[in-house]
C-alpha cells in the first residue's frame, strides 16, 4: 500500500483493493493512527465533505496530496485493474 506521510499524526494512502477503486473516482484517505479522517478526491484535489481535520492539518494534507497527485492517481488506477481482491 502507497503511503506518504504528512505530519508525525497523518499519512496519505490509497485505497489497495480493485473493487474499493471501482466505487468512487480516485481519491485517497488520510489517516490517523490507522483511523481514516478524511478522503480526498484526485482529480480536481478536494477534500469530501465530512471530514475530521482542523485547518491546518486540512491545508497540510491537500499541499502533500497535490504535490503527490501523480503518483496517488497512478497508483489509484493500478489498483483498480490490479489490485488485491
């Protein structure tokens, strides 16, 4: 599984099983502490609504996602094709 870290609390990671990228247009989630807080769409980058970060985790995590957007889009749609089942 792809994972970038963002801060020593917060990491980015992409979904690793096909049928989990088939539902959803790519994205990535942020994770804290093994507990997913928000997920992120690729394309354009922007967080979904709900989220569980303050602002400055928030502008932290998009910096690290649009900076990394290639890589997570790439390694989104390996995944969709092939990925763990």
């Amino acid at each position: 599984m792809m994972k970038i870290p963002i801060n020593s609390n917060l990491d980015c990671v992409v979904d690793h099983k096909r049928d989990d990228c088939r539902k959803e247009d790519p994205h990535c989630h942020i994770v804290r502490r093994g507990t997913r807080v928000a997920q992120i769409w690729l394309n354009p980058v922007n967080v979904a609504y709900g989220h569980n970060l303050d602002r400055r985790e928030l502008i932290m995590a998009l910096n690290v996602v649009e900076a990394n957007r290639n890589r997570l889009l790439d390694q989104y749609l390996y995944n969709k094709y092939n990925g763990a089942d």
